[in-house]
C-alpha cells in the first residue's frame, strides 16, 4: 500500500535517512505547481508556497472552506463510500457489521421514504414537548432531549476527574445555544444584528414547516430568541473556558442543590438513566445558577417553543427535504456562505461515519492501513519525541527542576496510532433500512448510554475522540496522549514520491504539533499522569507566561478579510503548538540527514521543510465562515498559521537568506518551545 512505502521512506534507520534525499534527487520534493515563485519567500512565504494553489482552487459550490486537508478528506471519503455502498447491498452472507453500516447508508439515501413520512416521525415528541405541564414534565423533557442529541440548557455527561484522571466522573457544563457563540446573541453591530434577525425568521420559518400558523411560527421564534439570550449572557466565553483551572469545580450533588435548588437535579439524574454517584464536576457554576432561576414555570410558552426548535435543529437533517433545505439556507448559505449541499452520497457517508464511528472504521482500516504502518509511524514519533527532549534540555529560560519534569512528562507521553486500541461495542443499537431519524436517534441513545455508563468506573485512557478516517490529530491532557487517526496519515502529509525533507514539514510538524500540547498555555497544567497539577516552579511559570503573552499578542495583531482581526488568546494553544511543532520537526530533520542533504529542484533540505509545512495550509474560505472562525475557533487560518510561525524563526531566515527588516523577520521573535 501507498503508506506503508511512505513510511518506510520516513522511518529508515538514521544512516540510510542520510541517503534518502540524495537517491530521490530526480523526482519531484514540494507541490512546485502550488507554488507563486514570482514572490519574495521573505515577504510573504504564504504567498510564496501556497500563491499558485490559491488560484486554481477557487472555493467550490459546496464548501465554506476548501483547504489541502479537505483534498485529503473527499479522498478519504469516497474510501468510506466505496465501503458503505457495497455494504449496503443485500446478498446473502451479508454480516453485522456490514448490515449496520449498510442499512444506515441505505435509509440516509432513501430520501423518498423520508419526504413521504414528512414530521411524522417527529411529532410524538412534539406533542409531548408542548403537552408540558408541570416543572416535572420540564424536568423530564430536559432529559429525554439530552437522551435524543438535542443540547438543551446545559449539558450532562461523563469526564476524567482532572484532579485525579483516573476516574470517571459525571459534569455538568454550560450548553443550550443554536447560534455559533455567546457573542452573536451580545454583539450589538450591524452584522450581529442582522444574524439574529435572519436566525429569528428561520425558527419562524421552522415551525411552519412543522404546521404552526406563520403569526404564531414568529411570536414562538422570537420567544426562543429571548430565552437563548439569556443562556448567552450567563454563559462563560470562550477564552475564558480555555483555563482549566477554571472550569474545574467538584460539588456535592447537596451543594449543587443548594445552587441551583430551584431545578430538581436528583430526579432529572435519574431520568437519564445515569448510575448514581455522589459528586460531580460543575464547569461552570456561575452558568448553572443563574439560568436555572431563570427556566420557565410549569406551563410558560417560551421553555415549549425553546425545546421544540432544539429538537426540530437536531432532527432537521434526518427530516424530509423541506426541513433539510431550511436548516441548511440558514446554517450553510447564510452563517457560513456555502452555495449548495454537498452530494447526498457523500453527507449519508459522513452520517454514517459520525453514528456508527468504530464499525465503519474498522472496514476503512482494512482498505487503507495496515499494522506495519502503524508500527512504522509509531517510530517516527519516538524520533519527533527524541528531538523534543533536546529542546527541552536546550531551553535557556527553563530551570534544571521544570526541565526534568518536563522531561518525565514528555516520556511519559502515550503514542496511539491509526485506530484505537479497542473497538467500541455497537450491539444495542438497531438499525432499520427504512428508518432514517429512528437510526440515528438510537445511535445517539447508545453514544449517551456508553458515556455516563463511565460514571464512577476506572477511566479508559485509550479511548478516542476521533473517528479512523478523520483528517486530524488530537492531544489529550487527561491522558497525556498524542493521537493519529489513519485518516491523517496519508498526501498531503505522507507522499512515496517526494523527499524526506517536506514530508516531515507534512507529518513530521504535525506530530510536533500534538507533543507540543502538551506544555502549551493549557497542558502545562497537567502532569505526567494526566492530572491538574503546578509541576512548575513559580520563576519558570512567570518565564512561560511572559513568552505565551507575546505569542498571543503577535497573533492578535494579525488583520484577516473583511478587516477581521484575530483574537490571539483564544489561539494561543495552537500557535504555539504549532510553533513548537515546526522547530521540533526541524530539529528531527537536522538529525536525520547530518549535514548531507542535497539540493533538489533549486530548494535545499532546509527550505523544503518549510514548504512542505506552508503547502499543508493552503486554503480559501468564504467571508462568512472566516467571520465565523475568528469567533469560535481556537485554530488561526492558514496563513497566518505559515507566516506567524515562520517570521518566529531564525532558522527560516537562515534557510531563505531573509533580511532583518523583511515582513517575515518578526522584530519582536517570539518562542516559547
């Protein structure tokens, strides 16, 4: 298989590695057909790696965001839609697993099934919903929508105690809103405005469709307006959310009683079906408090028109076509600036991945990653560890005492690699071919079940937050573990036809990336074990937080389309991660070829990597969803993710021969890592 040749290139012992570039001399290294050579790499090093690509891939119809991750996603999913067609076709001998994946497929695609059943299928739950009476009746809805997927006033699950990662234990967190952010209910400019006046009418327009008059679809949409902004204005913003230290609350189920005691919590656990326990994690207390004096009284018409949209938004893309159409006009076309759905195939593809995660999964590892390149990756990442560790011990604001436990922490890293250690068990959920939203309503029952079902068990460090075919990698904190779907591992960040140097600016900066987590603004707080804890001394806590400050402050100085500015703190993480992530790579790099790389194509092995790393970021956007991004996204775009980590380094103004006073030579180089 392709990957595994790619790996095995990566992961040659470190004399051969020498040898790497030199051998493939003749073919092609970087995209040179996505590059913008008419620019001055010191200028605009974005432009300069991406320029090219930038301009033959104009946003399509389909997508708010087109991006060298998104090629690698429609590969992987047409992958995923080769498995599920034939999966979905009965023939004798089909087993369970394909008839699950199948069958969900095959009731996503059965459009005329769903358009004849119309709201049918939805409206037991209406009825119910609007057939409140009682703070119990409310108590119990509240429940039932969190058992259904529908995220209500807050939110309910299980978590590892941050505290001591080894349990399992419940929390509550602030949750209920259907627009992107607290802000976009606060905001009072002109384009906050005119969101929350088009939001308005599309609830309106949605309880048409579920067969209100249009006066009382608008009287109930503006209800639901009202009632989400005071969610909105009790809610903690997302910059704040990024300190665990406080969001980390343990209370007694007593004293969340006395905080919030006009809600029942005792009977709403228990109609959750959760197992009992005695204290929980409050995220945000202050969230809990004051909307919980604010729910409606038995009978109030805005709590039944607040959960009836809720449930109508997370039900609208399993409905027939008019609600599917609405919710996309407002969610797609309008907030994000997408054209047209993307193909029906291919959404039932995502559908599926998204329900019945681990079973598809498992038929995508077979066609796409085998154990040896599971093996092979996990070597690499021991190599990216190796050089982690020397910039570590190198740093010269760090003292001995950090420096070592740093090091513990940093050994003490758990490697996953292409799929989870254990597949998760899909037995109780029943799928039906000609059941589209009962499919997915059980799938998400069963997800729910299997999550508070942790509740006071030992935690399972291995799980995985990612489906297998994602694009994307994830650090985890409360288990101090880096993890790489098989989804990544795979062009544009593993290429057989290219060098050594510009696959470790692909996935060689990415494994930087997820390392680096570990000790950004956030995982610095944990330790070795996955535990909130100060493993730092006080002076080179204050050295840390003096070097994250600047990282923050450059990246809030960046100005993106639409004069949209970035907000510096609420990147942060990722910044510098991916600036730790670059210089780690590099360093891997400088080891692995030991001064005898060769110059291919005019660029030196130096200059490769950081193409490499710039061409895994070309992208183009819609105005609306970089709107959006800047709001709620901890991640900074593409360019700014190249040029602001570029200009931070010295070994980039080395490698292109950048003068001091050049656009990407930062006056002001900022380093944490």
């Amino acid at each position: 298989m392709k990957i595994t040749v790619v790996l095995s290139l990566l992961l040659m012992p470190a004399a051969v590695l020498a040898q790497a570039p030199a051998a493939s001399a003749s073919k092609s290294s970087v995209d040179a057909a996505a590059m913008n050579k008419s620019v001055d790499p010191c200028v605009d090093f974005y432009q300069y790696a991406c320029g090219n690509w930038i301009a033959a891939h104009p946003l399509p119809a389909d997508r708010a965001r087109f991006g060298r991750f998104v090629e690698l996603q429609d590969r992987n999913e047409k992958a995923e839609l080769d498995i599920l067609q034939a999966a979905a076709a009965v023939k004798p001998g089909r087993g369970e697993l394909d008839q699950k994946i199948g069958d969900y497929y095959a009731s996503c695609m059965d459009t005329a099934t769903i358009d004849k059943k119309g709201i049918e299928p939805l409206k037991p739950e209406l009825d119910r919903i609007y057939a409140m009476e009682t703070r119990a009746d409310v108590v119990a809805e509240i429940a039932r929508l969190h058992r259904l997927g529908a995220g209500v006033i807050f939110g309910f699950s299980s978590r590892p105690d941050e505290k001591n990662s080894n349990r399992t234990i419940a929390g509550l967190s602030q949750g209920g809103l259907a627009l992107p952010d607290r802000d976009y209910y606060l905001k009072d400019d002109a384009k906050s405005v005119e969101i929350r006046q088009r939001y308005v009418k599309h609830i309106g327009n949605m309880f048409v469709l579920a067969g209100d008059p249009a006066a009382a679809a608008a009287a109930k949409a503006q209800a639901v307006l009202d009632f989400e902004t005071i969610i909105a204005k009790a809610s903690m913003d997302r910059v704040t959310m990024r300190d665990p230290a406080k969001t980390y609350h343990i209370m007694t189920k007593q004293e969340l009683a006395a905080l919030a005691p006009a809600f029942p919590w005792d009977a709403y656990f228990t109609a959750t079906g959760a197992p009992a326990f005695e204290s929980l994690d409050v995220s945000q207390p202050d969230f809990i408090q004051q909307v919980m004096e604010q729910l409606p009284p038995q009978g109030m018409d805005a709590g039944k028109a607040y959960f009836a949209f809720h449930l109508l938004r997370a039900a609208a893309t399993r409905l027939a076509a008019p609600f599917e159409n609405e919710n996309f006009d407002f969610y797609q076309r309008y907030l994000a600036g997408v054209q047209q759905p993307r193909p029906r195939e291919i959404r039932c593809a995502a559908a599926t991945d998204a329900a019945l995660g681990d079973l598809l999964g498992q038929k995508y590892i077979e066609a796409a990653f085998g154990a040896d390149a599971k093996a092979q990756i996990t070597q690499l990442v021991e190599g990216l560890e190796k050089s982690m560790g020397k910039d570590i011990q190198d740093l010269p604001w760090m003292t001995d005492a950090t420096k070592q436990a740093a090091l513990v922490k940093l050994k003490a890293i758990t490697n996953n690699v292409g799929y989870p250690k254990k597949w998760r068990d899909y037995s109780k959920v029943t799928v039906a071919r000609d059941d589209f939203l009962g499919d997915s309503v059980r799938a998400a029952q069963a997800m729910y079940d299997h999550r508070l079902g942790k509740i006071g068990q030992p935690t399972d460090k291995s799980e995985w937050m990612m489906t297998t075919p994602t694009v994307n990698a994830f650090y985890q904190p409360t288990s101090n573990s880096i993890n790489f779907p098989a989804g990544i591992l795979q062009t544009p960040f593993f290429d057989p036809k290219r060098d050594l140097a510009v696959n470790y600016g692909g996935i060689g900066v990415v494994i930087g990336h997820e390392m680096t987590h570990g000790f950004d603004d956030q995982g610095r707080k944990y330790d070795g074990d996955g535990n909130l804890r100060d493993w730092w001394t006080a002076q080179d806590g204050a050295e840390f937080e003096k070097r994250a400050a600047c990282v923050a402050n450059e990246y809030s100085g960046f100005t993106w389309m639409d004069n949209v500015t970035l907000n510096g703190k609420l990147t942060l993480g990722e910044n510098t991660a991916d600036n730790g992530g670059m210089r780690i790579a590099y360093m891997a790099l400088e080891d692995a070829l030991n001064g005898k790389g060769a110059t291919i194509e005019g660029l030196t092995p130096e200059q490769r990597l950081f193409v490499g790393f710039a061409q895994v970021w070309c992208e183009n956007m819609s105005p609306q969803e970089a709107r959006n991004r800047a709001m709620t996204d901890p991640h900074a775009p593409g360019r700014f993710r190249t040029n602001g980590t570029v200009q931070n380094m010295p070994e980039f103004q080395k490698a292109f021969s950048c003068k001091a006073t050049q656009p990407m030579v930062s006056a002001n180089a900022c380093r944490v890592w």
